[in-house]
C-alpha cells in the first residue's frame, strides 16, 4: 500500500518546477521585505541599511537552496527572460515560471504584513501612506528617492540589473571558476548584497520584476491604496518592472560579447558537461542546461 504523501505527489513536471518558482520567491521575498519592516517599524532599533542587505542576500541564498534542485530557482522574472533569449530555458515555460515567481512575492508580502500588522498600527496608528513622514509603503514595494528623476531611476534598474546578469552568467560559466553549487548560490547571495550596498541609494535596488510588483499589487489591496501605482503621475511604477528586463538582456549581451563567444575552441569541447537534469536557474547554467 503506497504511503499517504504518495496522493500529494505531482507527476507534472512543469507544475513542479512552478511550485519550486514559487516556494523559492516567496523565502526570498519574506526574509527580504520582513527585513525592511523590522527596521522601519522598529524605527532603526532593530535593523539598518547594512541588515536590509544582508537579508536580501542570505533570502536569495535560501530561495535557492530551496527551489534549485526542482526549477533551476530562477526567482527573477528577468532572469527567466534572458535565459530564453540564450537558449538555454525553453520559451513555452516562461509565463508559467513568471506567474509563479509574482504570486510567490505577493503571498510573502501577504504574510510579512500579517507578522507585522500590530507593529505597522502602532507605527502609523492604521493610516496607510505612501509618501510622507509615516510613509510605509516602501515595506513591500521600491520607491525612489525625490530627488532622482523618473529616467536616472530607469537607468538605475538598468544598470543594477545588468551587473547582477552579467555576474551570474560569470559564476556559471564552466570555463571559470567552476564552483560547486552551494558555492555558487552563495556567490549570487553576496552579489546581491554588493549590489545593495553600492547601488541601492536610488530606489532601492530591486532588479527584480517580481519583487516590486508582486508586493505592490498588495499594498494596493491592502490598505495603501491607488497611490501606489499614481505616485509621480505613474511615472515609477513600471520603471522596477521594465528596468530589470532591459538590463538583463543587456547585462548578458555584455559578457557574451566580452568573454564568452570567445572561448577558444579547444577549451569549449574541453568544458565539463552539464548533466544535472534540472532546467537553467537563477544562479545561472551551472543548474542545468537541458533545453527541454
């Protein structure tokens, strides 16, 4: 007689990997925003600039760990994207790993909110605000500075993203360092953090499509209200969604111009295979590199 969890195992392959997407999003994004809350409701007792970063890393080394052996844990909308474009991620999944990467991000907001609900009332005594002094939108989705305009806050998320892309695809390819795969998630994890602490002044570093709009659908569902999508005459809300998009491709354009068309061609057939039977994942090729 088969074992009772036997009921609850998934054969579907595609539904698996897009449960992993999920899973692995949703740890990334409730150690990162859950970080941005303890600070900020905490009014800085419990947290710092430096705490938020390092959170956002370590949450992307356990998304990781937890999503990488099934979906590759791509836990990026813009990863998957770019992944395809290479050729190294089959197209008819895309949307699939996208909807599981947003639901993922906006049930960890969902969740971080409800861990945080008293402290967020005693914060700012149950007037959600986005702007202001008692502003606590910025918990669950990236707002830019006042001072920096719409296009620097695009070719902020541009850039940002690009470096993540282009370091990435740098950890994964075979011909360098070639590191093991808990080595190489943790090397994504630091990325972030290096990221986060040179380029997060803007509006915070989000490089993720997933990440911002997926918490701020439910801020606008959850007491912020319309304001997070008008503020500056919605003229931020898609640059977190469209920026990380553009910088990725453009990020992997870099190195492959750069570095990795030109391999010599002795050292490319001399490159390790890949066999792990896993699709490409977040921290690049070296999860898999079946094309199915």
């Amino acid at each position: 007689m088969p074992h009772w969890s036997e009921r609850f195992r998934i054969n579907n392959s595609l539904a698996r990997e897009a449960l992993a997407e999920f899973l692995g999003t949703f740890v990334m994004l409730s150690f990162g925003d859950g970080s941005v809350a303890q600070k900020v409701l905490s009014q800085g007792d419990l947290g710092s600039a430096l705490s938020i970063h390092w959170s956002w890393g370590i949450g992307v080394i356990m998304g990781v760990f937890v999503a990488g052996g099934v979906s590759g844990a791509h836990l990026n909308p813009s990863i998957t994207l770019t992944l395809a474009f290479l050729g190294r991620f089959p197209w008819r999944k895309v949307l699939v790993y996208w909807l599981a990467q947003y639901v993922g991000a906006f049930a960890a907001a969902a969740c971080v909110y409800l861990v945080y609900y008293d402290a967020l009332n005693n914060y700012d005594s149950g007037h959600r605000a986005v702007s202001g002094d008692l502003a606590t939108a910025g918990l669950w989705a990236t707002y830019p500075q006042t001072y920096v305009s719409s296009w620097n806050c695009l070719g902020d998320q541009v850039w940002g993203t690009a470096m993540l892309m282009l370091c990435i695809l740098a950890i994964s390819d075979p011909h360098n360092a070639q590191p093991s795969k808990a080595v190489s998630a943790i090397s994504v994890g630091l990325l972030v953090v290096v990221i986060g602490m040179t380029f997060g002044l803007n509006c915070g570093y989000a490089i993720n499509p997933a990440r911002d709009l997926g918490p701020r659908i439910f801020s606008l569902i959850g007491g912020w209200g319309t304001e997070t999508f008008s503020y500056r005459d919605y003229n931020y809300f898609w640059i977190p969604v469209i920026g990380p998009h553009i910088g990725a491709l453009l990020g992997a354009a870099v190195y492959q111009l750069c570095v990795g068309l030109h391999w010599p061609r002795e050292e490319a057939q001399e490159a390790p295979p890949d066999t792990d039977p896993h699709v490409q994942g977040h921290v690049g090729p070296y999860m898999s590199s079946n094309k199915l």
